[in-house]
C-alpha cells in the first residue's frame, strides 16, 4: 500500500456530470470510476472499503445461522412465470437478455424464486428446516433515472438473505433475529444511531406491511415519520390512521424526516415456495406450505451512504471499522526521514495494521491534503524535524487534534 504504486490518483476537479457528494468525493479520492449513469467501477481503495462492509454483513447473518452461497446472474422465465413476476407490468425495472437460440432470461434484480427452486433439490422433511441462506453479489435494476451516485444505480452490490421455516411462528421468530442482526451491521457501520426500522408498504411481495431501515440524510429520497421514543418511524406512503392504529402510533409523536433506505425486510408467506412446488412433509407425513421471508441491505449503497454523512469540507472522514487503512504514513524530508519512515510501515504492517504509505516526491502540502480527502482515520508524519527528538506527529482526522508521541506512544495508541 505505497502511494507511488497505487493504480489511481486523487484529483482536485470535482466531476461535473455528479452532483451527488458521495460521489463527487469518492471519485476525487480514487476510490470508484464512473462507467456510466448509475454504474461504478470500485479501484483499489474503494474495494477495500467495499470488502470491509461486506465482511461486517457476513459476520453478522453467519452469527444468526446463515449459509452463504452465491447465485446465478441468469435466470431462466419459466420460473418467474410460475410466480407471476415476469411480466414487466408486475415488474417494471427488468434487465432481459436472449439467447443466441432465443431462448430468453432475466438478469438477476432479486432471487426468491431461484433459491427456492434451488431448496427443491434439498427440502423434503420437516428435519431439513427452518434455515437462512444469503448471498453477496451484483444486482442489476433498469432505473429509469440513475441519480445520487451509489444510492441509486442500475448495476449494484446487495446482501439478500431468504428464510425457510416450517410455520408461521418459527418465521416470526426468525424474522425478528435478522432484524437484531441488521440493528448491528448498522451500528457497526456508525449509522446505528440514525437509522429506524421503518414500516411500509409490501409491494409485490407480500399483503403485509414490510420492514424498511432508513438512516437520516438531507440527501433522503424517502419522507418518514420518527416516533423517537419507540425508535421507529412509518413510511409517508402508507401514513393513514388506519395504518397508524394497527402500529399503535400516534400522529402527534412523530416527527417528518428524510431518509436514504439502506435495508429491507418482507415477510413472502408461501407464496413462492407454493408457486414452485416447494413443500416440506411434517411428523405425520404430511404436505405443508413453507413460510419465507427475505432481507436485503444495499452494502454498495451503504458505501454511498457513509461517505455522504461522515465527511467535511476536506474529503471523506472513514468510520475505522471500514476505511481502507487505519494508518496514512507520510514522510517529510531526506535519506534519514525515508529510513525511519521504511522502518515504521514495516513494523506496523508485521503488526497487523493496515496502512497507506505516502512515499512520494511531493510537496507535504500535498499529501497533508490527500490524506484529508482519502479520509483514512489516523495520519501519522516522519519528518527530520521530529526524528531528532524521537517522536511521530500523529493526527486523527475525525477531530484534527495533532500531537507528538513517542515511539512507544504511537504503537499503545495504534
């Protein structure tokens, strides 16, 4: 991780087809490359960043039981027909494709009806469940207006998870344990605080109301209305009194606020699993229905969504947990400022600590102003000046408080 290696560079010029912040300044930062209206391309730095968050969901739907498998983008009509999604007027943000031989196939934008023809092969008794199975991968939606840099784009990453269970009680129960489990990705991600579980309107997938997790941003396409003292909020699409009563809120406690969706929950009955023929048989042998629910979170998005509320007028301000190194190392001055500097990467890398080391000819202004913009958690400076002195100028870029450590200092601090 040497700066003078790095494939990307950071730029001064804000792009000027984005007006999304996010965007702007991760782009600036060279952490994505716009392809197109709503596609991104994630370079080194961005990846990394894009992994981290993506490790934090895995752990936390592996913690609950989940088995991670990875679908295909593909998907064959013949099952969406079975479930009456097909047709773009139940469903109106497809990508399709053909064949050579015609033959013609969906491309992935959700994948209920794949895993559930895919469990088939597998469940048969009441033994083979309950279960949860999750993938992390790209999914593909023909917006009509790709807008707001990665909070809405046409080509993404997402987590979907789909729970199987053998009756409407053991669904309930494993539907509240994937909620607690998103309570903690969010906290995780430093949105926890933010961030309500909020009611809404089924849509296709079921009568019932869904679950979305909407964090507060200026930047929100949703309107929603925060009961604080509950720590939940209702979508303004489905604010009705009717609605309110059967959630048991009241009008006068919440508060109107703007929110970007960063997850969703929806409880799917049987109406897959029975569409594909998919049953289970119980102790008495016989037949039942097997109750799903799904649960997505939009981790490219959730990138978006960070690097929208965690920075300032200098660049990106990275959450630790999630930022690409937790250490910019830069170094200032001649032969003995590149030597201690050397010396310091690699101890700290055989420690286990990630860092970015600035090893470049440039100016200190210069680098000063990319470690800003690139947003990495702690800056530390080798410089002539302080190597006579046995000390590390160290700066934390949430708070911009710099201070001279010793050796032993730096490495209790780090």
């Amino acid at each position: 991780m040497r700066l003078s290696r790095l494939f990307t560079r950071t730029t001064k010029n804000v792009p000027a087809d984005e007006t999304a912040r996010n965007a702007q300044l991760l782009i600036q930062a060279g952490y994505i490359h716009k392809e197109m209206a709503g596609v991104y391309a994630y370079m080194p730095l961005g990846l990394k960043v894009l992994e981290n968050i993506k490790g934090i969901v895995r752990e936390e739907m592996n913690n609950i039981g989940g088995q991670e498998v990875l679908m295909t983008t593909l998907q064959p009509r013949d099952i969406w027909e079975k479930t009456d999604r097909w047709d773009e007027k139940k469903v109106d943000n497809w990508f399709k494709t053909k064949l050579a031989n015609g033959t013609e196939l969906g491309v992935g934008l959700t994948h209920e009806e794949p895993i559930v023809d895919a469990s088939g092969n597998y469940v048969n008794s009441y033994k083979d469940l309950p279960y949860y199975v999750y993938q992390i991968g790209n999914k593909f939606r023909n917006e009509l207006r790709a807008k707001s840099g990665l909070l809405r784009g046409r080509e993404f990453l997402m987590k979907d998870m789909y729970s199987l269970a053998r009756s409407q009680e053991e669904h309930e129960q494993m539907y509240e344990k994937a909620i607690e489990a998103y309570h903690r990705v969010y906290d995780r991600l430093g949105v926890g605080d933010r961030t309500y579980r909020t009611y809404a309107d089924g849509g296709i997938f079921t009568t019932r109301f869904s679950d979305e997790f909407q964090t507060l941003s200026d930047v929100g396409e949703d309107k929603i209305f925060v009961d604080e003292a509950k720590q939940v909020a209702i979508n303004e699409e489905i604010m009705t009194d009717e609605n309110l009563a059967k959630l048991g809120l009241n009008r006068d406690d919440l508060v109107e606020k703007r929110g970007v969706e960063v997850g969703n929950t929806f409880h799917l009955e049987s109406k897959y699993t029975d569409a594909l023929d998919v049953y289970y048989t119980n102790e008495q042998g016989e037949r039942r229905s097997i109750i799903m629910g799904c649960y997505g979170i939009g981790v490219s998005r959730l990138m978006g969504v960070v690097a929208e509320l965690f920075s300032d007028d200098k660049g990106l301000v990275w959450p630790e947990e999630i930022a690409p190194a937790k250490v910019y190392l830069v170094r200032i001055g001649g032969d003995e400022a590149v030597r201690h500097a050397d010396e310091l990467y690699e101890e700290l890398k055989s420690k286990g600590v990630e860092v970015l080391y600035d090893d470049r000819d440039a100016r200190p202004g210069e680098k000063f102003a990319d470690s800003e913009l690139m947003g990495i958690p702690y800056r530390v400076t080798v410089s002539d000046r302080l190597i006579e002195s046995e000390k590390y100028e160290f700066t934390t870029r949430k708070t911009g408080e710099t201070s001279e450590l010793t050796r032993s200092d730096l490495f209790a601090k780090l």
